[in-house]
C-alpha cells in the first residue's frame, strides 16, 4: 500500500472544511448581514398595489432571502 493511498480515504471530498472559496462565501455574506443592519430607518416600499412602510432592513433582508432561495432552486436543478 502507498502513501497515496492511505490519503485518498475521503473520496476526492474537499481537503478542508474551510476553503477559499467558503470563507469568500462567508465573508461576503458577513459584509451583507453588516450592510443590512446598518440601514435601519424606515422607508415605504410598493408591494404591487398597497404601500407599506417597513424598516429598510427588514425589505433588505427578505430581498436577500428571496435572491438566495432562487439561486439555490437553479444550481439545484442543474444538477
């Protein structure tokens, strides 16, 4: 048995829980959660027809919310 063997265990896995491109993910992530906190002042937003007045970082957030499930549902249905 070689070296190499006894390495490859993980099945051609990620050599590490944190990867660049993780901790790009993650950091970007943080400096978005950053930015939506910040804005905390109310605004009035058009949903269609009625018009709600809401923190901006609630409208932020649920934006963010709803871009990140349809990115999800896509990569998920290219597979």
């Amino acid at each position: 048995m070689s070296s190499n063997d006894s390495k490859s265990s993980g099945g051609g896995k990620a050599k590490g829980l944190m990867t660049p491109g993780r901790l790009t993910v993650a950091a970007i992530g943080i400096l978005g959660l950053i930015f939506i906190f910040e804005n905390t002042r109310n605004t009035k937003i058009r949903l269609l027809i009625p018009e709600v007045t809401m923190p901006l970082w609630m409208a932020l957030l649920g934006t963010g919310l709803i871009g990140a499930l349809c990115g999800a549902y896509l990569i998920r249905r290219r597979k």
